[in-house]
C-alpha cells in the first residue's frame, strides 16, 4: 500500500490523463508503481521510459536475467512487484 495518494483519472490534468491513457489500457490505469508517480506527469513517464530502456533495450543480460535481477531485488527490499 502507498503512502502516497494516487490521482483518479477524473481528478487528473490533461497531460496525466494522456499518460494514464497511454499507459493504463482499457481500464486508463496504468500499475500502481507507476500511478504513484502521478503528482509528476513528467517523472511518470520518465520512469516508465526507464524501466522499458533497462528491462528491453539492448544489453548484454538477457530478458530472462534481467527478471531474476528485479526479482531478486525485490525480494531483497520486501518488496511485492
């Protein structure tokens, strides 16, 4: 659970709403993870260019050993994603 509010999309400003849009699919929700950047629009969509560019740009590490690095990680930091 957050600690910090996230935004509905009816409370949104246009460029969230894009973004929630463009992110969030059907249902304009994009992963918690993501939503909870919200107050941001801009750091929203830079984290979310981040993890593509780490989890499926070019790299040495293979998909499949990037998400046992993240699963790891996360299990190291308690952490449920």
């Amino acid at each position: 659970m957050a600690y910090i509010n996230y935004i509905p999309y009816d409370d949104a400003s246009d460029e969230l709403k894009r973004l929630f849009e463009k992110l969030g699919g059907k249902d304009r929700t994009p992963a918690n993870i993501v939503r909870i950047a919200g107050h941001n629009p801009k750091a929203m969509e830079a984290h979310v260019d981040f993890y593509r560019a780490i989890m499926f740009g070019k790299s040495p590490l293979t998909r499949r050993q990037r998400e046992m690095i993240a699963v790891v990680v996360s299990g190291i930091n308690d952490c449920h994603y």
